[in-house]
C-alpha cells in the first residue's frame, strides 16, 4: 500500500490521485481510500473540502476518473469514529485487493491513518452517559487536563489535539481512554500492512498563503449555505458543532452567536492551528517508529508524482 498524508491545503489528494492516473497510464491499477475523519458524511462537502473533481485527472484528451473509498458512506449527524473506519478501511482494502490493484491511503487525519499504519488494536467503545453528564460543564482546559492524565496512565498514543477541538470531542476521547483503562483491549488484532509512506511538506509561509486562499474560496462557493441547509434538513447544530473547524464557526455565525467578520477571523486562525497540530502529528509518527518520506510539496506535481513511483519502485 501507499500511503500519503500532509497537512490541510498541502495538495495530497489532487497528488494521490495524479500517482494513481500515472500507475494506471503505466498498467498498475489503483485505487484511493480517504483518511479523513469528516469526508465520510454525505452533503458535508465544501466545508470538509472533498474536492470530488481531484479525482478526475486530465491527460489531454483523456479523462481517467480515480475509484475513491470512505467517502459519503454516513448521514450528517452520526458520530463516526476510529473503530468504524479501521472495519471500514478493512473492507475498502481487501475489495481493492480483489481486483489487483495499488490500495493508496491518503488523508490529513493524523489519528485515522497512524491506527492503520501501526496497526491499532481497538473495540468498541459504549457511550457512559454518567461521565458525559459529570463532564458537560468543564472547559475544554479542564477537559485537556483529564485526557491527558489518561494518556499517561494508559501509555496511549491516542486523542491528540490534532482530533480533539470541541467539549464533545475531548469528552467522547476521555470516554475512551477511562474505559479501556478499565476493560483491556479485546484481542481484535488489526493485520500488518505494509505501506510506503511519504509527507508532503510545504514551507509554513506557503501553507499559511493557501489555506487563507482556500478559506476564502469555500466561503465563497457556499459553504454558509451548506451548513443552512444541513439545518434545514434536521441536523442538529450542536451536531454540526462537534464536526469542529468549518463547521463549529460557520454554524455559530449562522445560528446567530458570532458575528460574519468574527467568524472569518477565528476559523482562520484556528485553521492555521490545526494545520500546524497535524504537522505536530505527523513528526510524532516518526518518533513512535513511522518512517515517513518527505517530499517538496512546491515542486511541480509531474515532480511530486514520478519522485512517489520513484519510491515505490514498481
């Protein structure tokens, strides 16, 4: 398998999806699977940035549309979770398996992609609805404090802040980390697959650029007018809310607690924040055992794309 990642607005999936076209071109076929926590939910597309047309690569006249997994496979409002995409990714890989062709796993969540790449042993998690009532009026410094006391006595990788950005995240993460310091982890081995894995890494300054651009952009193509819709539909706010990021601020401005302008500036600096976590991810990954390749994600894309096939030697 190959496996990409990079930080949000790094170009990883317009990449995983030119390395596909070009193997194909070459005679290997492949196939992407989305590590994306929130690109699993239907009509959640601009503010989750699926950018479904990056899987239609053009060569020419030629148009090769790339097969993609994991995404749209869940209704708005369902509390996905890591357990669900390692069963999920399981049965994505092995039917792309069936048809002989190059699983690539591309995705900026950090946490989704490391349970697959080290091979995570999970179960399921029930809802504790007693330690979610005792820990609905803590901040989320406090909430911060209680994970990362469990993380230490659990020795767990798990729950970095890379993924946890809202009260209802942090506390679904404490809710997992108490129960399985209660109840060991079942014997539920997830398979060894080996992957090459290569970082796409660009310039701080650079990222910074494209993600204020991009940000502009969303807000420019609707992404307010996703978020009323989804209202519309029956999707509860505070649901929308604990999808974090586009979705926490542009739903407040919506529902009338932050103001246009407030919301602008706070997802953009919280964007730029998270980008900057996922970067802090990634390098933990190496430090737990990952050998990542990093690639210059300036470099033109023919680049970025023969320096891949170049790696996987194939």
């Amino acid at each position: 398998m190959l496996t990409i990642i990079g930080p949000t607005a790094s170009g990883k999936t317009s990449l995983a999806a030119h390395v596909a076209a070009t193997l194909t071109r070459r005679g290997i076929s492949a196939e992407i699977i989305s590590g994306d926590s929130r690109q699993v939910y239907r009509g959640m597309d601009i503010g989750t940035g699926k950018d479904l047309c990056d899987y239609r690569v053009h060569d020419g006249d030629t148009v090769l549309d790339i097969p993609y997994h994991l995404i749209d496979i869940c209704d708005p409002g369902e509390k996905y979770n890591i357990f669900r995409f390692q069963e999920d990714f399981l049965k994505a890989y092995a039917d792309i398996g069936s048809r002989h062709a190059l699983p690539i796993l591309c995705g900026g969540s950090g946490l989704y992609v490391e349970s697959v790449v080290r091979n995570y042993n999970l179960s399921p998690v029930p809802k504790n609805e007693a330690l979610r009532e005792e820990l609905s009026q803590k901040t989320m410094d406090e909430l911060t404090a209680i994970l990362m006391r469990l993380k230490e006595q659990n020795h767990s990788d798990m729950h970095n802040k890379t993924d946890v950005d809202s009260p209802q995240r942090a506390i679904r993460a404490i809710e997992i980390e108490q129960y399985n310091a209660l109840h060991p982890v079942a014997d539920r081995p997830f398979p060894d697959i080996p992957t090459l894995v290569v970082g796409v890494d660009i310039p701080r300054d650079v990222r910074r650029e494209r993600i204020s651009a991009r940000l502009r952009q969303r807000i420019g193509e609707g992404m307010t007018d996703e978020i009323r819709r989804l209202l519309d539909e029956g999707v509860a706010a505070e649901d929308l809310i604990y999808y974090g990021l586009e979705y926490k601020y542009v739903t407040e401005y919506v529902i009338g607690q932050r103001s246009y302008d407030d919301m602008l500036t706070q997802l953009e600096i919280h964007i730029h924040q998270f980008a900057k976590r996922q970067m802090t991810w990634f390098r933990g990954m190496e430090r737990r055992g990952v050998t990542i390749h990093w690639i210059d994600g300036t470099q033109p894309l023919s680049r970025r794309v023969e320096d891949i096939i170049t790696l996987l030697n194939i």
